[in-house]
C-alpha cells in the first residue's frame, strides 16, 4: 500500500471497471493506502502472463488486487489476503461479481495454501521491511518461471541500496535472492519496485 495512493487517480481516466469500483470503496471510506496506478499497471500487465494462480497480499479496498485481475487470463485464479476484517468484507463485496478473486482474511501467510503462484504481489505481508515480517519463500512459494513483485520502494541512488541511512536490507534480499533473477525498476520518480523470476527447471536433453 501507497502513502496517498488514492489520491494519485485524482486525473487518471481510463481505468478497468474493477479498480474504478475498488477507487471508489477506498475513497468512500477515506481509505488513503491504495496501489498507485504506476504499480497497478505493470501488475496489470505481468498478471497477463499468469497461467493458473496469482497472491497479493494486503488487499487494502481492492484497489490493488483490481488491477492483476483486470489483465489476467479467464481461468486465472487471484488469491488476496487483508488482515483488517471490514477492509476484508468491503473488499470482498468489490468482487463479488468475480468468482475467479477470492479475499482471503488474515495474516498474509494465509495465500501460503493455495500455491505456488505465477505471479506473487508482496503488499502488506512477506516483504521483510519491518521487524516481524518474515521474508516470503519464494521456492515453496513461486512455481518454476513465476514472478514475484515486491512494491512501494524509492528508488536507489547507489549501490549497495541504503533507506535512512542504513542499508536496505529487504531490497538487497530480494536483489541477491539466490533463486530469483531480480531487477529494480523505477516507476515514477519517487517509486520503485522490485520484480524476481524464478527460473524454469532446466530441462535434460
């Protein structure tokens, strides 16, 4: 989630339905946390190469999980998970007439069970940013050729990474992850994300 994410679709036109409906929820209920359109569009865009499952977690008002949904394949199926219980139900209700989304209530490790996923959105749980957020495993938790996306970073003026003076820990995990083959991009000029592969499994000839 976004430090005023909703009110950075104050001049966005063209949105799909879905995150229009969730945008409205959010802003209905001063919800100012949601995914910025710059991250809900390359969502947007990665759910499109998912083949069976795609985990967000922090589902917030829907604003996030609308996006991978609105560019994801019939058939795909989207988990999302909010801690919160009525950011839970008014997010739910967002989905309702999407039988293929499921909000999922709780801690984010709840998506744990219906992986692995091709497309893995780290929000609101498995990121490592914060004391007490254990990293995801991303090899129990990403199929061979899954992509993972861990958001809401500013981007990097040098190298290693560093955020208050301190090196960035969580980037560098998900920068160096043995598993993944990882790059950062820069969405805006004050947001960045990162986004890991998980190889295929190379096949014996």
């Amino acid at each position: 989630m976004a430090i005023h994410g909703t009110d950075a679709y104050a001049d966005q036109d063209g949105l799909p339905p879905l995150v229009r409906e969730a945008l409205a929820v959010a802003r209905a209920q001063d919800f100012p946390y949601s995914c910025r359109p710059e991250q809900g569009r390359l969502l947007r865009v990665l759910a499109g190469g998912a083949r069976t499952r795609i985990a967000e977690t922090g589902t917030g008002l829907g604003v996030g999980p609308a996006w991978p949904a609105s560019g994801a394949a019939p058939g795909t199926r989207l988990y999302s998970v909010e801690r919160d219980p009525e950011r839970a139900r008014l997010a739910a209700g967002v989905f309702a007439g999407s039988p293929q989304v499921e909000v999922l209530r709780g801690d984010w490790r709840r998506v744990e069970a219906y992986g692995p996923f091709d497309l893995l959105v780290l929000d609101g749980g498995g990121q490592g940013k914060v004391p007490g957020d254990t990293f995801a495993d991303v090899e129990r938790l990403l199929a061979p050729g899954g992509t993972v996306v861990v958001d809401d970073f500013t981007p990097a003026a040098s190298w290693p990474p560093r955020h208050e003076r301190a090196l960035d820990l969580a980037r560098l995990h998900w920068l160096e992850h043995p598993s993944l083959r990882a790059t950062e991009l820069r969405l805006a000029a004050d947001l960045s994300t990162v986004v890991g592969t998980r190889p295929p499994v190379r096949e014996l000839v």
